[in-house]
C-alpha cells in the first residue's frame, strides 16, 4: 500500500520526519518496503536570483554572475548560457547536488575564475529538452528555497506491507491511529460535523427513489444514498495526485471519490449511476450460474451463495469485490447511488479465492473492516461529491446491524511477563492497551474490550503482542533458557542415515547435488516399478515437473546431461533426498559416474564398471553400519541397467542396494554417450535394519593359505564358488580371495578358469598339514560336486 | 722385500684397482677363498719348524686383515656408487601431474544443514522428521490456517492428483512446520525439537524455487517466554555467522504463532550503512519466529493451559547465500559441477 506524507499528516498530527515515522511504523508491525522521497533528485538545488553578471576576462561566451542562494552573501557561479542576466530567478545546483546522469557538482575554477555552483537549464534538471539557456524560473517561493519545495515536489512516499492480521491498518487513518498509539503524533479527529449527519434530510427510501433488502447473512449491515444533479467530470488535480502517488490511476471523480475514501478510511464503497439502476435494490444469495461483465473488464460466473448485489435487472455487483459495468458511473453520470455496506470475510475470500479477482475492496473484506467506519465513510463519501461535483446529497439510507456486540477477553496483565518476558507494572499494561484502543476494566484479571477495528484479537496471547509491539519488541530482555531435561528420541528417522550418505558420497569422490523432487512424467514411469505414482495437480510445468520421483536415477542422468551439455567430460554426480510412490515417501541416495576423466600421461585414462558401483555401493552400506560382505549378491534385471551387468545387495527379501552400467538404450533416450554406471542406496532400510556385528577374531597364531583353480562352466558364478569355499569350516577358514578369472588358450570354450586363494586359521593353535589339508580336501570336494568342477 | 711383504702389496693393489662387486668377489676368492694366495701362505705353516711358526703365523695374519679390511672398505664404496647410480637413474620430475583423485563434496545446502543441526543440538533441540506429502490438516488447518485464511494464498501450494489412503487431499508441504503437529502428537512435553527438510512451494523466478529447505525449531515447557526466543535466536545466529550479531524483532503475522516476529539482523556486508544485498535497508530478513498459537497446541494434542513455548524458521538456502556468499538461488538446482565443487564442502570438513 502506498500512500504520501501529506496524506498521512491529513490524519495525524506530528513533527517527525518521513524516516522518523517509517521507523516507527516498523517497530509497530508495518513494513516499510520503500519511502521515495519525491524531490530526491534535487537534493542542494535552491532557488536563486542572479545579483549581477559581468563577462569573463578570458572567455568571451562566459559570464561571471553574483547569485543570491539565501545565504548571508551571494555565490560567484561562471555560467555560459545566452540568457544569464542581472535580476532573474533561476534554479541553482549547489555543491554537494546531484544533477541527473550522476553529474555531480563541486566547487571549481573556470578559466581561473572561481566558480561555486551551477545555474540549471531544463534539460540539466532534467524536466524537459530545453537547452538553449537556463531556466528563468517564476515562482513565488523565497531565494534560498530549496527547488522541490518550491514545486511542490517535497512529498514523500510510503510504501507498506502488511501481515493479514492487520485489516486495522490497510487504511491511511489506521496508520495514523496506530502511529498516534505509539506516541508518534496526535490523532485527527474525523471531519464530521453535525450538518453532514443529513438531519431531516430525506433519504432514498423516503423519496421513493430505491429501497435495499438484505437477503443474505454474508451483509449485516448497508447504507445507501443518492447524490442528484452532479457533474462527473475529472478530479481536482490533488485527488489526482494523492491516487497517482498511492499507485492508482484516476478515471473521473466519483469513481475516484470512492477510491480516496478507502484507501483513506479503509471501507470500500460503490457508486451505480442511478439512472442506469433498474427498480429496488437486493442484496441476496445467487443461484449460481449467473454472470456479471465487471468492472474489471472480465466476466466472471457467479456460483450458489455468492453475495449478490442485485436490481430487477438482475446481478449488477458482486458485493464487496467488483461492480458491474451495466450500472458504472461515468463521465455523463447525473445521479450517483452510493454503497456503502459490510461484507462478511469469510464470503468474500471464498467468492475472491474462486473467481481470482483481486481487487482493492476485496482485499480489505477479506482481512476485515471496522464496523464503526462504515457510517462515518459514507458521510465523508457524499461531503465530497458534493464538494467536488455539485449536487445534492440525500439522507442515508442504513439496514441491518452496524456493529455486533464488542468482543471481551479476560486478560491476566502479569502475563506480559510470564509469556511476553517482559516485566511490566499492570497499570502500564492498562495504559498501553488504552493508548491503543482498548477498554480495560477491573484489576486483577482485566476484562479489556476490544475496538471495533482490531482484528483477530482472541485471547490473551494476542493482547500480549499488543502490548510488546506498542512497547517495542527490543524492551524484552534476551534470556537463555535452561537446557531441557528431557530429550526427545526417536523423532529422527532418517536424519542419521541422511547425513552419513551425504559425507559417504563425497568420501568416494561424488559431487553432491539437490535436484527438483518432481521430473518428467515419462522418465518417471519407466522407474515406477509397477506401483502408481503421485503427481502433481497444478505442476510449475506440466511436462518437465509434473511427477514426484520413484526413484534418484532419473533425476542424476537429467543433470548428467546438462553437465555433459555445459563441456563437462566426467561427471561424478551423488544425491540424497525423497522417492515417491503413491502411497510411499523413501529417503534414497544414489551415485552416478559418466563421461570420461581426460587423459594422464601415466595411467592413460582411468576406467570405471559394473564393479567401481558395486565397490562404492558396498562402502556406503558398510559406512552406514552394515555389513556388505554378508549381503547376498543378486543377479537380476533392473530396470534402467544393463541386464547383464547390474545387481543388487540384499539379505533375503530386503534390498538394499542396486549398482550397474545404464542400459544402452536409456543412454539413447537421455543423450548420454558412452558408458555410465550407477547406484542407488535405499537409506530408510538401512536405517530399519541393524546387523549384528559378530564374534571379534584376533589370532595370535600362524594363518596358512591354499590356492585352488578350478575349471567350470561360464554361467558358474563366482560367489557361489567362494561361498562354497568358506563353507568348507566355517570356523577356520577366514578369507576367499578370487585372483584370477581366465579364458582363452588352454580352456575349452563355455568355461572358465577361477584361480582362488583360501587363508585358514584357528584362534587357539597352530593348525597342523593335516587339519589343514583335511579342510582343503573338503572344500575342493564340495566345489567339484555343486558346479561339476575340474581342478587345474 | 719379503713374498710376504710382496704379496700384502699386490694384494692391495689389487684390492685398490677393482671397479665392480664382482670383481671384487672374485679377488676375494683370489685371495682369501679356500684356495685364496694369503689362505695358501696359512696352509703353508705347518710346514714350517715350530719356531717360525708363530711369528709367520702373526705375519700372514696381519697381512689376512689388513687384505679383508681393504676389502669390506671397497665393498662399501662400490656398494655407495651402485646405490648412488641407482637414485641418479631413479630421479624423476615431479612437478608431472599426480593423478588426481575425485574430490567429493557436499552441496552447500547438506553442509549448512549440519551447521544449523549442530548448533541446535547444543541448544537442546533434537532432531525430528516427517513427510512431504502432506494432507490439508498437518500443513495448514492444524496450524491454525482454516480454508479461507488469506495466508493459504500466499503459500502457492503444489497440490497432488492421488489421494491418500483415506481418500483426503493431499499436497507438498509448503513448510516444516507439518512435523510440529507431528512431533507432538507422538511426543509428551516439554520438548525441543527441530525439523529440516526440503519444502515446495508454486513459485519460480529470481528469488523463488519450487523447491527450497527450511530449518524449525520448537520449544514447549511451562515457562517459556518471548525473551526465552530471542534468546536462543541470538545465540544460533551468533553461532552460525561466528561474529556479534545485531539482532531487530519485528512485530509480525504467522498463524501458528502469536505474538510474531520477523528477525532481522544487521546487514552482514555494509554493518548497517545499507547496500545492494539488503536493498539499502542496512538490514537482513532472517528468520521467523514466535510464541506457539494456543490453537496449534490443542492441534497436536497438548493443553495450551499448562504448557507454552517459541517456534522459529528460517530459510537453509538463505542463511547458506549470506554466510557463503552465493549470489543467485537458483545454482543451488541447477547441480553444476563448477557450482557445486566451489560451493561444496570436501566430507572431512569439520568445522561445528
């Protein structure tokens, strides 16, 4: 909301400065986006009056004047223009101004002659293209003057946010009220006087001219008047300017009238020109189905139970958020109906929020109005129509309720210091809640009458932060509390396992990166796995944003590709964050590699497979407390990897882990070249499942080792060879390690050579040859049966 | 000259003239081998009468040692050459480059979470989680924003087509605040606790991302108050800037809190003289904070009449932009690897 200081001074007497007031504002709970002083841009530019000119010794264009600035002598300023004389009022740049373009003035010598300042052209000041000379300014104000107050230009601009809960505020005169609170000024009283009450004059309805019924809860209370014979034309150039200043433009000068009272006054109203009205007045519940062609140039459809504002031509407003056009005022207009009425919050947020019509008068219902403004703004209403375009202003017409019963909250004032922290005498508390309004009866617990324009007030809660804002949120003492007693476990599933995948990436050489939860509905589908996924209603973008992953993969080959498109060669990319399902949230973290590292002159360019994802798969599980060498290792098809070089970490039916190259194909559709290789960890699994770490063996006696190879089929798989192996004793045999995998000469095609290393050792003795060999034997044996084995 | 003397002479010529290991083996063997010359002249002395047997014997002896001696002298020496040839040949440049390994690193927004969680945890709070996807109940109507509350417009919330399993609206959680109800629902007071997480919002431009993390705190007991707050905000943002820090509450409207406070803090760069990252206000818009709305209370199943306390929030890509000096929000997802191995934090990074 923007409004002038000329404005707010209309409301509240005071002597502080704009920059004093916007403090002041703040500390209430008004913030202050921006305060524009309008003559900003000629800060040290006065009036002046040149006293004399004498040329220049030494430049012949040139003259040396004598300009009297309102100091105690006058300056000497070398000015050049044609028109510099003896005796005109110019506009003067002193040192210190800066003119538009950043021209700076400071004083200086021109052709050896000092000159303090600078006589200004149009153009200079940057009003206008004339050039040819300097300004010969005609003015009434002083010598000394500074020029933005002579031109009126000395106004300042306030630009204020305001939180929902202060509808008390979202009007000039409530900023004011609040200021004058806060002891920033005295409030204005409302310029009523007892004339302007109507008297006996007669109303609408006496006249015969229109009557209103109220039809709908949504309208407690409406008053109406009639303004005959005016003249609509366009507004007085300071109603002009105050609506300008405020951000609003000006059409003609009722509308305009009814623009000024609630920005001032903080009620909407809405003048129908009456000629244009069709029989009596009814405000009432639509049917739903109607439509109004608004004032804002759209149609909008009304739906059942919209307040509407009704003639016997049908829907001519929808209340409280836009008038129709059937009936709008115009520059032709004679006669004006004015109304001025109360809408219930809750009916026009839900109506406004539907038909997302945002308007001025809207905005102030939804947050709430003062019930007791409504009269006294319709009074001001018509004082100014008449004022400013003639006419004769009818009684006021008021149905309804004006204002529901006062709300009371009993109020324990030591509560400013038990939950406010502040320790404050109760007759203070008293004090201040008066200051702002408020009734405050009885002395132990107050029982305190809240003012008909505070919103939201409740409890006592809400009448503490009256009291601490008024008094300044800074008078509460900081204090620390004392450590809990008791902390709360359990609460945090995941936010271990979360931060140990995220240090366990980086430990294995991953960037890290948070990528947008919701991705390509189709790229999400192929990682859907069979479950149904969750999208959005109204994504940012309905191609690329539209559904909640399934998985991280997707997500890391989309960055992969924007990397790979920005010139990177290797990208080494990690994530931790949420998987979705329909009915499942997952914390997930998953590693991607891609691309290739450039080149070393020593070890060429380093490789990466199916089994660097398996190693860095199995790091991060054991980095997160398991243990990956007692995993079992399928072999299955996943999807989006290789089929044949992919798998998965698991124990039993739970999977922890699955690592692979990246189907050729997906490579294809994503764009990616050469070879990628992934995996995905599944933390809150991890995170469920604690494996027990075992026996601790520490052996003081000798190991011994055994190598075996052993010719089988190509479809044997190893780790089933080095299982059966450890199965031989499972107490003594403490390690497989498989060196050598081989094909080729001396193997007969469908088979391969596994060469194996079995350590053996006991925890209390030496383990002879013959315990030794007996377990060889034995292992041997159980190899040559399971997978029809020959040894080499 | 005795033989003796003559062949202690050539012997150490000999000894004197090699140039290689083996060939000093092999002189050895010449001359102190089972065959050796000198070993020759000791098998000579049986032969001899008994009486020049003892002094030819010390004789030949000298002569054995000071030969063996000239020998372990040259072995050494022939030994340093081989060892010193050895390094010469070994020497390679090493300003070559070293194959670097992969430098990992956290993105800032993981690294500042740690931070903050760090810090909180001094102060009591213990870390708590929930969903985010959420239903109306946990993210706004729990939280004292009923249907029609302005404050729902402002939130740009994403909404979802499915449906939960009771068949209610659901949507993404336009703050952490869902885990607050949460939390106390499942927990008794007096408790601290804090939730961060990621959080969505239908907004993308400039200074807004669909998608960005927020830190809360929560802190109910019997006696808390407003000054108890500041309090604990004075100290974590201390904490998390490492310098004094001028602290302004202002007056403010949430819906799950009453009374509310923006915090601002002086402005980190120009010390309040105003500049172009506090838009020249001289302040910074950190975090928001107040007293726990009696109605939230009751939301989460605890009584407003015995227990109260604070709450607080605040931006993790905010805090991470003014303490880092990250000027625009949206590298944080666009996951660069020249952003995020600038901004990142190697994992052996400990500095809370």
């Amino acid at each position: 909301m923007k409004f002038s200081l000329s404005w707010l001074k209309e409301h509240l007497d005071t002597n502080l400065t704009a920059h004093e007031l916007a403090d002041k504002m703040v500390s209430l709970g008004i913030e202050v986006e921006g305060l524009e002083e309008e003559g900003a841009a000629f800060k040290r530019v006065v009036v002046g009056h040149i006293v004399s000119r004498v040329p220049h010794e030494d430049a012949d264009k040139l003259g040396v004047c004598q300009v009297q600035v309102g100091e105690s002598e006058p300056r000497q300023i070398v000015c050049g223009a044609p028109n510099a004389r003896d005796n005109l009022t110019v506009a003067v740049a002193l040192d210190g101004a800066v003119l538009p373009g950043d021209f700076k003035i400071k004083p200086t010598k021109i052709r050896g002659v000092k000159s303090n300042g600078m006589i200004c052209s149009v153009r200079e000041l940057g009003f206008g293209e004339e050039h040819n000379g300097i300004w010969e300014m005609e003015t009434d104000a002083a010598i000394g003057t500074p020029l933005a107050e002579a031109l009126g230009l000395d106004d300042v601009i306030f630009d204020v946010a305001l939180t929902p809960n202060r509808g008390d505020a979202l009007s000039v005169y409530g900023i004011a009220r609040d200021l004058a609170a806060a002891g920033a000024g005295t409030l204005k009283s409302l310029n009523i006087e007892a004339q302007d009450q109507g008297g006996d004059v007669q109303t609408p309805s006496d006249k015969g001219l229109t009557s209103v019924t109220l039809n709908h809860e949504g309208c407690p209370f409406f008053t109406s008047q009639v303004v005959t014979g005016i003249q609509n034309g366009e507004s007085p150039s300071w109603l002009k300017k105050r609506l300008e200043q405020a951000g609003l433009r000006p059409i003609n000068a009722v509308a305009d009238i009814t623009n000024y009272m609630l920005m001032s006054y903080g009620q909407p109203m809405h003048a129908y020109d009456m000629d244009k009205l069709n029989g009596n007045i009814r405000v009432e519940a639509a049917q739903g189905g109607e439509t109004l062609e608004g004032l804002d140039g759209n149609t909008h459809k009304l739906a059942k139970g919209d307040i509407a504002i009704c003639d016997d031509s049908g829907v001519i407003g929808l209340a409280g958020i836009v008038g129709g056009e059937s009936t709008s005022v115009d520059e032709n207009t004679v006669n004006v109906f004015l109304e001025v009425a109360q809408f219930n919050r809750h009916n026009i947020a839900v109506t406004g929020q539907r038909l997302q019509c945002n308007t001025d008068a809207r905005y102030r219902f939804e947050r709430g109005i003062d019930p007791k403004m409504t009269l006294p703004a319709s009074i001001l209403a018509d004082k100014l129509i008449t004022e400013i375009c003639g006419g004769e202003a009818s009684g006021i017409d008021a149905v309804g309720t004006e204002h529901p019963e006062p709300q009371k909250i009993t109020f324990d004032p030591c509560k400013v210091k038990t939950f406010g922290g502040l320790d404050m005498d109760s007759s203070e508390v008293q004090e201040l809640l008066e200051r702002l309004g408020y009734q405050v009866e009885g002395a132990g617990p107050f029982e305190v009458t809240v003012p008909s324009f505070a919103q939201g007030m409740e409890n006592e809660a809400d009448l503490v932060e009256e009291v601490l804002r008024l008094k300044g949120f800074d008078a509460v003492p900081i204090q620390l509390p004392p450590l809990p007693k008791v902390r709360v476990k359990g609460a945090d599933k995941g936010r271990k396992s979360d931060r140990v995948a995220r240090r366990g990436l980086a430990g294995l050489g991953y960037l890290e990166c948070i990528n947008y939860s919701f991705i390509n509905r189709e790229k999400a589908a192929q990682f859907a796995g069979g479950e149904a996924l969750l999208e959005l209603s109204n994504p940012l973008d309905a191609e690329e944003m539209s559904t909640m992953r399934p998985a991280l993969i997707p997500s890391l080959l989309d960055a992969a590709v924007k990397n790979m498109a920005r010139g990177e060669k290797e990208v080494r990319l990690g994530e931790v964050g949420k998987t979705y399902t329909e009915q499942t949230e997952t914390l997930k973290a998953a590693g991607l590699l891609c691309g290739k590292a450039d080149k070393h002159w020593q070890q060429g360019v380093a490789e990466f497979d199916v089994f660097t994802a398996k190693a860095h798969a199995m790091a991060l599980l054991n980095a997160l407390g398991l243990d990956a060498e007692k995993m079992q290792v399928y072999q299955n098809e996943q999807v989006g990897f290789h089929p044949g070089r992919s798998g998965q970490l698991a124990l039993g039916k739970n999977v922890f882990a699955t690592f692979g190259e990246v189907h050729p194909k997906l490579m294809k559709e994503y764009g990616l070249k050469g070879k990628a290789v992934l995996f995905e960890v599944n933390l809150d699994l991890c995170d469920s499942m604690a494996m027990k770490k075992g026996h601790l063996f520490m052996s003081p006696y000798q190991a011994s080792e055994r190598d075996f190879a052993f010719l089988v089929k190509q479809d044997v798989r190893a780790g089933d060879v080095i299982n059966t192996l450890k199965g031989a004793d499972k107490n003594l045999v403490r390690q497989v390690n498989l060196f050598d995998v081989y094909t080729g000469e001396g193997v007969a095609d469908g088979y391969k050579s596994l060469a194996l290393s079995m350590t053996l050792q006991a925890e209390d003795r030496t383990l002879t040859d013959a315990e030794i060999n007996s377990v060889a034997e034995k292992a041997v044996t159980a190899v040559i049966k399971r997978f029809g084995a020959e040894v080499r | 000259m005795t033989s003796l003397d003559q062949l202690k002479e050539n012997s150490l010529e000999a000894v004197n003239a090699l140039n290689t290991i083996e060939e000093l083996e092999k002189v050895r063997v010449t001359l102190l081998g089972k065959n050796g010359e000198i070993t020759a002249e000791l098998k000579k002395l049986g032969s001899l009468p008994p009486e020049e047997r003892k002094a030819h014997g010390q004789a030949v002896n000298q002569v054995k040692v000071s030969v063996a001696q000239a020998l372990e002298v040259k072995k050494e020496a022939l030994e340093e050459a081989v060892l010193n040839a050895q390094l010469q040949a070994e020497k390679v440049d090493v300003t070559l480059p070293a194959q670097a390994l992969p430098l990992g690193k956290m993105h800032p927004v993981s690294y500042v979470i740690e931070e903050v969680e760090e810090i909180l945890s001094r102060l009591g709070f213990s870390a708590a989680t929930g969903p985010e996807v959420e239903t109306d109940f946990y993210n706004f109507t729990a939280l004292n924003i009923p249907e029609d509350h302005p404050a729902r417009q402002d939130h740009d919330t994403f909404y979802l087509k499915n449906l939960d399993a009771d068949g209610k609206r659901r949507l993404l959680r336009t703050q952490t605040s869902n885990v607050q109800i949460h939390t106390m629902q499942k927990f008794e007071p007096p408790m601290r606790v804090m939730s961060i997480g990621r959080v969505y919002r239908n907004d993308s431009d400039l200074t807004h991302t669909p998608q960005f993390h927020q830190v809360e705190g929560l802190a109910l007991d019997k006696n808390l108050t407003f000054g108890h707050l500041k309090g604990v905000l004075q100290t974590f943002l201390e904490e998390y800037f490492e310098r004094k820090i001028t602290m302004r509450l202002r007056p403010s409207y949430f819906p799950f809190t009453e009374p509310s406070a923006e915090v601002d803090i002086e402005c980190l760069f120009c010390k309040g003289d105003g500049c172009r990252v506090c838009s020249h206000t001289g302040w910074l818009e950190v975090l928001g904070s107040g007293m726990v709305h009696r109605n939230v209370l009751k939301s989460g199943g605890v009584n407003p009449e015995e227990w109260q306390g604070f709450a607080f929030g605040a931006g993790i890509e905010r805090l991470a932009m003014l303490k880092y000096g990250i000027h625009d929000l949206r590298l944080f997802y666009e996951s660069g690897i020249s952003f995020l191995s600038h901004f990142g934090k190697p994992s052996s990074t400990m500095k809370v």
